[in-house]
C-alpha cells in the first residue's frame, strides 16, 4: 500500500515509521525545511513541499497513492488537503487529524475526509475508560457509519452481574462485541454470565437510543422481562465531553484553493 503524509511532524513521522514496519511504501510531504529530518525516516520519500498546493500534490504522485494521512497541526491544512486529494486526484481513502475538537464537525465526506482522528478525544476516553466504572465510554466512533464502541465496566452491584448475556434485553441497534475479563477477550454466547469487573465492548448503530442503554445498566430488569418503562430513571450525563481549548477560536469553513495555507 502506497501511502502519502502531509505533515513530517513528530506525529506524522511517527506513523510514517509505523506503516513502514508494516511493509508499507510511504512519502512525506512538507513545506518546512526544519522538519525535513530525512534520517529519521530514512526508508521513505520525502518532498518538500506545501500540500495544500495541487502542483505539490502532482509531484508527489498522490494519484497513485491508496491513502493520504493529513497530519499537520493546522486544521485548516488539514481540510484543504484531503479536499483536494479526494476531489482532484480521487484518493480511495483519506485520513485527517483533529488539533481542535470544536472543528470535528468539519471533517467529514463534504470535505472529503474519510477517517477524522481527534486526538485530545482519543485521550479524553483513554482517560475515562481507565477510571470509570459503571458509566458508559465512547472509545471511537465511525465517520461514514455513525456507528460508536462504548465500553463500561460492570460495578459491584450492577444489576447486570450473574445475569446471562442472552437475557439482556438489549436496546435496539445495540450489540454486545465482546467481554474483557481480566487480559482475556471473551466473544459473548448467550449463556456467558457477566461477572464484577467485567469490561463490555457495545457497538451502537447511529439510531441506538444511547439512555435506554445507560437505563438498562442502571436498573436492569428480572430475567425473562421487557426493559421497565414504568417507572422514572435518571439520565446520566454523557461520560465523554467535547475539549474545548479556551484560547482557539473553532474553524470557519476555509475556501480550497490552490493557494490555501
């Protein structure tokens, strides 16, 4: 696979050193001589150039590319690069990282990218995923799906503790993926009983009622019954908020042009 990076950052040469131990071919791209630290990389190519410009693009071949990564730490390079890539060159697959999480709703198909990477969200489930018990995590969500992993780690006490995974009565578009007990991954059966510490991977589709789920984790009801609807339960706040960097204002929506910065 044929790989270009617009960035030769620390991030951007990180995975370029990645995919290159996976056999990948990799080019760099940037405009900054300072960051042309070629021994560092030394198995890839390496272009200095701006990426937002098409001639730059042209001569990196990104025609012939499978993906391009656009990560620099301008997001609005970032944007005007897998714009370009998509529309000017049709590269089957584009990847762009998120400095600012006030710009996530940017980066989507309209502006060409695939695969938005917002690393202070990433961390922030990290985070969360490591110190929460008993609240729901989102760990990732799929851009072109809307599809999310949520993961919770049963508390002493859930009501879902001893209870059979095929009695759960799931909300809809809600799929139990996997159970992590201890280091040991569990593909769940039906007669699988969920233990104390138990963490539960959930793939939810973009239409799952994510309270009917934090409803069912809270009050669970007797085996064999529908999920109670009778009685009031208390929402709990989504575990996961967007960072938000007081001092950077969010994106307006950058017009592609060739000589966009």
């Amino acid at each position: 696979m044929r790989v270009v990076i617009a960035g030769a950052g620390s991030v951007g040469r990180s995975i370029a050193r990645e995919l290159l131990s996976h056999d990948h071919e990799v080019m760099l791209i940037d405009k900054q001589p300072a960051a042309m630290r070629v021994a560092q990389v030394a198995e890839a190519d390496w272009l200095l150039a701006d990426a937002c410009e098409l001639s730059s693009l042209a001569d990196a071949k990104v025609d012939e590319c499978d993906v391009i990564v656009a990560a620099t730490g301008d997001d609005k390079v970032n944007l005007v690069v897998s714009l370009l890539a998509k529309t000017e060159f049709g590269v089957p697959r584009t990847v762009a990282r998120v400095n600012n999480p006030k710009n996530e709703w940017m980066f989507d198909e309209s502006w060409g990218v695939d695969v938005a990477v917002s690393t202070p969200r990433i961390m922030t489930a990290m985070v969360e995923e490591a110190v929460a018990v008993g609240d729901l995590v989102r760990i990732f969500t799929f851009h072109q799906s809307g599809a999310d992993i949520l993961e919770v780690t049963l508390p002493p006490g859930s009501p879902l503790v001893g209870r059979r995974v095929g009695a759960v009565p799931w909300p809809p578009d809600t799929v139990l993926a996997a159970i992590v007990r201890g280091a040991r991954p569990i593909a769940p059966s039906p007669d699988d009983t969920l233990e104390v510490g138990d963490e539960l991977l959930l793939v939810t589709g973009s239409e799952a009622d994510e309270d009917a789920l934090r409803r069912l984790l809270a009050d669970a009801p007797d085996e064999g019954t529908a999920t109670p609807d009778d009685e009031p339960h208390q929402a709990v706040e989504s575990p996961v908020p967007a960072l938000e960097a007081d001092d950077d204002a969010p994106l307006q929506a950058p017009e592609a042009t060739d000589d966009a910065r």
